[in-house]
C-alpha cells in the first residue's frame, strides 16, 4: 500500500494525479520576486507541485488570477474580535488569513488555565491553524485585581501541546529590567523557546536588558526610529493595525525588500465590524502598496517572514512540500480573495459545518456589586488633577494635568475641555476595589458607556458624564453576564452581551457585528468623536502602556510604575 510520503512524491513527479490543480494563472514567488505562470499542484494538506503542467482529480480554472501563501496574523487576542474562536475562523478565514497566532491572556486574567484550555480545545477544531502563546502576565502586574494568577508552574504542562509556540508577550518589562523573581521564573523556563515581547517606547541599555532575556518579537513600534533601534538589536517587528492601534502609517517606511526579513504583520485587537467594513491583515496589505510599498515587501511580511519568526518552517511559500495555505488573489494591489485554502482544504461554509463545537466557559464571570451615583464622586483636592489623555488611534495615553471644576466637596467633569469621568470597578469577586479619574478625548456631552473588557484584568470601566448614568451603565453589565452598555439619560440605549467570561458572544459573527453598528450609533448620540470609543475605553485600564492609566486600585502613573497618590 502505497504511503502518504510517497503519494506526495508520486504528484509532485506526475505519476499519480494531485488531489487539487489550480491551472491558467500564475503565483507570486516570494524568493524573486516574479509572477510565476503554473499549474500549482495539491496533495492532501501540501502543495505537491509548481512551474509545471499537471493533472488533477479536481482541476480549478484561475485563469488571470494570483496566487499567495495564506496571510499569517503573529500576534492578536481572539477575545478582543468579541466572538468565539470558532467564529473568528468563519469570519477572518475567507479574507486569507490562514494562521492565527493568539494570546489567549484576555481569558486567561478571567478565568485562568480554564481559559487556556478553552482556547487550546478550540485550536483542535478550527479550519484554520490557529496557534497559541501562553499567557505570560496574568495578571498583568501588581496595580490591579485579576481573576487569576498564573505562575510559571501553571504553564508548564501547556509547553508541549502541539498547538503551542511558546510564551506570549512579555509585558511587564520593568519586571524584567529589574530581575522581578516572578518573572525570572517565566523566562527561565522558556529558554531556548519563543518569548514574544511588549516593550512600548523601551530603548538604549534597558532594551538592550530585556533583550538579553530571550526576546525576540515586538509588536508596540509606534514609529519608525523606534522600530529600527529593535530591528538593528535583533527583534522582528510585528507591524500593528487594529481597531484602535493604528501603526501602519508610522512604518510604512521601514517596510521595504531589504528589511522585509525581519517584519511580519498583526492585528492584535479587532472587531467584527472593522473587518467586514475594511477587511483583515488584506486592509494591511492594500494599505501598504497604495502609500509605496513594494508588493514583495509586504506580501513577504504577511506570510514567509511571519512564519519563520515564529519556527512555523512548513508554511509561507507556494512551493512542493510547503503546506497548501493558498489565497487565489484578483491582483495583489486589491488583495481580494477570491478563493482560499487552509491545509489544502478549499475554504467553503460546508468545511465550516464539519467543525466539532466547543462549550462555552465563564458564563458567570461578572461579580462586582451594585453601584450608585455617590459611588463615582471624586473629593477636591489642591493643585491640578491628573487626567488621562486619549490619543486617537494609539493605545498609549499622555499624563495631562487640569484645575478642574469644583461643584460642592466634589472635582467635577469639564466638558468645555473634553473631560469627564473614568471609573474601573473590581468585577472578579475578590475585593470590591472602585478607583475613580479623569479623561479627555472621548468627545461625550452626556450619559456613559461602561464594559467589562478592560486590558488586562477586564474589571469594569466605565466612563461618563453623568454619575447616575455611570451606575446604570456599570450595574446593567452584571445583569447581562457582561459586554459593552450605552447609557443616556437613564436609559440603556445600546448594549452587547459578551457572557462568555465577560468577553466574548455567544452569537454568530454577523450578529456581533450588526450589533456593534447599534452600539457606535448609540455612543455617537452622546457625542462620542472617537472611531472606536469602546476598545479605547477597554485600553484605559492597561497599566503597562504609558503613559497615565487606571485600574481598580487607582490611577497609574506607568512611567514610574506605580499608583498617583
């Protein structure tokens, strides 16, 4: 009986007919750089054949088309595309993106190693190859209440699944410049493996420190200087476009054929509704070659650079014995997918049904108690406040100072400058934890938006003019096991139910997405002048991105990491 290695060899040589040919158009060879006219030839899960003429048991018509390896998104966080795993698959799969590689910690800071499972269970079962990083930073630091703490021997029995890389971004970087034992612990055990990094605007010798500790991707470069600096020292730039980071346009420079090699694409966090309106890591790529860049650049970034950053050596080329991620492309300047092929496996809602489904987890992950409007006061105190100030597009935030109003023993809101109130209410069940500040650049004249997504505890944020609006907005999360709210005058004017850990729906990409258009109308009524208020209100409690954050133990100021007053 003939084996699958020699079957393989059998097609390649054109003694035995290929499962699949794809004939009459061309690919794009990623060494040269040329338009390679070929018949590309399938075997089960791998190409068998290119740069001849085949024969095929099913034979498909490309005519005038492009072929290219399958995109490869290196870093994002499923949860924050508020769907499933499974139906992040069904959505982001027929844009090309065939591999995924996902940190999980969203879950993880809720649920811990439950979350990892979940996600890992997921992984078996998804059409495409969906691989993880184990979260490194649960929690993220020692200024805000998880859900869970996971030490280095939590993650060790999830090392060799084969579904894992290895271990996700390692954010707390003062912990390592300054030999934290926690952290110590992490990267000595993974050694000789995959450390992916976090080290927003870290230079000179503290970047040189992390770096000695193993790391070797980062995917926070908010400018070019600063991209170069981690390229010359060794990492792979992991170029971010997401639904509130928005780095493309600031690397656009460094994205060229000769530092090609050392670049890859990501996503890192986006919604149903930004990929059906603008597409996935194809958006990057239509993006990139209409600004300058040159095609080879960029379609190497998002697939063969991408692969070997992250040890994935059986993927990113159309070549015999390269795994069959294949996207049949209508040009590569449009980057539209005409057709797809994830391990072979033409991409269709049949293969999509073939899925085994995995439960859900964390349906009860909301436990914050009730709140009130006297819950959100904030007391006088001398001399200007901090305020944290939103920049549009970024996850990082400046450290503003305003005298702000006073109405009766209480700081108030200054809408005159765009400043209202920001709130984060501790929803795990460990202490009850409630800080109050200051925010500008939401554009709210009224009401409140509240969420139980908060990088990276996920407690509760809320932001709002009005207190008793706030409370509303906060107390309506815990009645629906957790998403996002919209309050005006009193009344729940839009709202998501994410159940699953406060997360993620239970619903069908398309619903999400539908219901998210509900939401940005309800948010754009209170005056909200941001193109995504709700993962920018998600990213306000992220104490490891400087500048000014807050969490549920107060405000944080992250360049002296450590809690204002």
């Amino acid at each position: 009986m003939t084996s699958r290695l020699e079957r393989f060899i059998d097609q390649g040589v054109g003694r035995a007919p290929a499962d699949i040919v794809l004939k009459g158009g061309c690919f794009f060879d990623l060494v040269t750089g040329e338009l390679v006219q070929s018949d590309i030839a399938i075997g089960a899960d791998r190409i068998v054949g290119t740069s001849g003429n085949y024969e095929g048991e099913t034979e498909i018509d490309i005519s005038g088309r492009i072929v290219v390896p399958g995109f490869i998104d290196t870093h994002l966080h499923i949860e924050s595309s508020l769907v499933t795993p499974h139906e992040f698959d069904r959505c982001v799969l027929p844009y090309g993106v065939t591999t995924a590689i996902c940190d999980p910690h969203e879950i993880a800071n809720v649920l811990g190693t439950a979350g990892i499972e979940f996600f890992l269970q997921s992984s078996l079962e998804t059409i495409m190859d969906i691989r993880v990083q184990l979260s490194s930073c649960v929690p993220a630091t020692h200024l805000e209440t998880s859900g869970a703490d996971l030490p280095v021997e939590c993650l060790l029995p999830y090392r060799h699944h084969p579904k894992v890389i290895g271990l996700a971004e390692f954010m707390n970087f003062p912990g390592v410049i300054h030999k934290d034992p926690v952290c110590m612990a992490k990267l000595d055990a993974f050694q000789g493996g995959h450390i992916d990094g976090h080290a927003p605007l870290l230079s000179g010798n503290d970047l040189n420190g992390y770096l000695a500790a193993g790391v070797r991707t980062e995917h926070e470069c908010t400018t070019a200087g600063e991209a170069l600096e981690k390229i010359r020292k060794g990492m792979h730039i992991l170029v971010r476009e997401g639904s509130v980071s928005k780095d493309l346009a600031a690397l656009i420079p460094i994205i060229t054929e000769r530092l090609s090699p050392f670049l890859a694409l990501c996503t890192d966090d986006r919604n149903p509704l930004d990929i059906a309106e603008q597409g996935h890591l194809d958006h990057m790529i239509r993006t990139a070659i209409a600004s300058g860049v040159e095609p080879l650049a960029i379609y190497r970034a998002a697939s063969i650079s991408a692969a070997r950053a992250f040890g994935l050596k059986d993927r990113g080329l159309v070549a015999p014995g390269w795994r069959a991620d294949l996207v049949v492309l209508d040009s590569l300047e449009n980057c539209r997918a005409d057709m797809v092929f994830s391990a072979g496996r033409r991409v269709t809602d049949a293969l999509f049904s073939s899925r085994r489904p995995v439960a859900p987890i964390g349906l009860d992950s909301v436990k914050a108690r009730p709140v009130n409007a006297a819950h959100f006061g904030v007391p006088v105190a001398e001399g200007k406040t901090s305020v944290i100030g939103v920049i549009p597009g970024k996850i990082i935030t400046e450290h503003r100072r305003y005298r702000l109003p006073v109405r009766g023993n209480e700081t108030a809101v200054d809408l005159a400058n765009d400043i209202i109130k920001v709130a984060v209410i501790e929803r795990h069940g460990k202490n009850g934890n409630h800080a109050n500040g200051f925010v500008q650049g939401f554009g709210l004249k009224k009401g409140a938006i509240a969420s139980t997504v908060g990088h990276d505890s996920h407690n509760i944020c809320v932001v709002g003019v009005s207190e008793d609006d706030m409370a509303r907005a906060a107390n309506r999360l815990g009645q629906i096991k957790g998403g996002f709210v919209v309050v005006e005058d009193g009344k729940v004017t839009g709202e998501i139910a994410l159940p699953i850990a406060g997360l993620m729906s239970l619903e069908p990409y398309e619903t999400v997405r539908d219901t998210l258009h509900q939401l940005r109308k309800a948010a754009l009524a209170l005056g909200a002048t941001l193109e995504e208020p709700f993962l920018q209100l998600a990213f306000l409690p992220l104490p490891v991105i400087p500048h000014l954050k807050i969490s549920d133990r107060g405000m944080v100021d992250v360049d002296k990491f450590a809690l204002i007053g």
